[in-house]
C-alpha cells in the first residue's frame, strides 16, 4: 500500500466528496495542512477501544469533570484548527487538564490517549505533535505484531516507558490512572488485561 498526495484541487474535491458520502463518520486527520485519511476502523479496532473505555470509566470521577472520550479532535489551535488535529481513539481528560475544551475540539492533549494500529498507518508518527500539545501518557495498541507500548511525557516529548508483548510480558503502570496494562496470549487473539492497582479489579480488551 502506498500513500497518495493529491495536487490536482479538483481531483481532491472528488475524492473527498466521495468519501464523505460513502463512510460519513471517516475519522479523518489533517496534519499541518495535509489531510490524512487513515483506514476505517475495523471491528476489532472498535471492540479494543470500547474495552478500554469501559475500564477507564471505573477510575474517573465523571462527576468532578473527568471526561471520557471514544475519539476527539485534539488540536494546537483555538480558531483554525481544522488546518491540524488528530483523532485518538480513546481520550482521558481529567478535571485538572490544562487542555481548552472548545466544544468543536480540545485544544491540547488528553492526560491519557490511546492509539490502535490499523493495516497502513502508525501512530509513532503522531509523537511529536502529542508531545507538542502536552499529552501525558500515550499508548499504542499494535495488532501485527501484537504488542502495546506506554509512553510518558517527559521533559517536553513522548518518552517510551516500556513494551509488553507476548514473548515480554511486562506490566505497564500509568501516571495518570490507577491501572496497568500486559499484554497476554488469548484463544483467538493476545488481549490486554487492565488491572486497578489498588483494588485489583481487573478488565480485558
């Protein structure tokens, strides 16, 4: 597979106008300008985010203004973001967050973001504009190899924390929930286990 740069304006009009019609929820991302297209999430993709999402809801005060989100558009920008954003598929924003909920976006990272790799895309390529925007932490959900990463921000910029996969299956501890995350072997596919570190409750996605 290969990426294409469309210069051609009217071409770029078609193609976009096609695409909104054919998939009206795309999850498109336009960076400094460019647009992105990545692939459509499958249902997999959409099974691991929810999971997740489930779990994070137990350790958030929602009613203190923690948000939880399944994908958001995080920008740079106040006015004019649409020239550069990103979609995480699951955003924490904790009451304490810095970020400006500008009700289109958030302008800023999430405390908490996740990312899950599809056929053609990768997330690494989004570090130095989550770093840039000030998110915390960031994990990334690879599917082929299975594998998850944690990273923590760090002096300015998105410094990995460690790997758990299924030949290394190391716990990942958050900063900025009280849970971790391993990567472990399941009947049809790796899964994650979620695990509260103080209660010991524990979720699988």
């Amino acid at each position: 597979m290969m990426p294409v740069l469309i210069c051609d304006p009217v071409l770029e009009g078609e193609v976009r106008a096609d695409r909104d019609k054919r998939f009206p929820n795309n999850r498109d991302e336009v960076w400094e300008g460019v647009l992105v297209m990545p692939p459509l999430p499958n249902n997999e993709h959409q099974v691991i985010a929810g999971d997740l999402g489930f779990a994070f809801h137990f350790v958030v005060n929602r009613a203190g203004g923690d948000r939880i989100l399944p994908g958001c558009n995080v920008s740079d920008l106040d006015q004019g973001w649409l020239t550069n954003y990103r979609e995480p598929d699951v955003a924490v924003y904790l009451s304490t967050t810095h970020a400006k909920n500008c009700g289109t976006h958030w302008m800023g990272g999430p405390d908490l973001a996740v990312e899950i790799t599809s056929p053609g895309e990768d997330p690494r390529q989004k570090l130095a504009f989550y770093s840039k925007v000030g998110t915390r932490e960031l994990l990334i959900v690879d599917r082929d190899p299975w594998e998850i990463e944690l990273y923590q921000l760090r002096e300015g910029k998105l410094t990995l924390l460690d790997v758990s996969n299924v030949a290394h299956s190391a716990v990942l501890f958050s900063s900025v929930l009280p849970l971790s995350f391993q990567l472990q072997p399941g009947t049809l596919r790796p899964t994650i286990l979620i695990s509260h570190t103080m209660s010991k409750q524990t979720w699988t996605a």
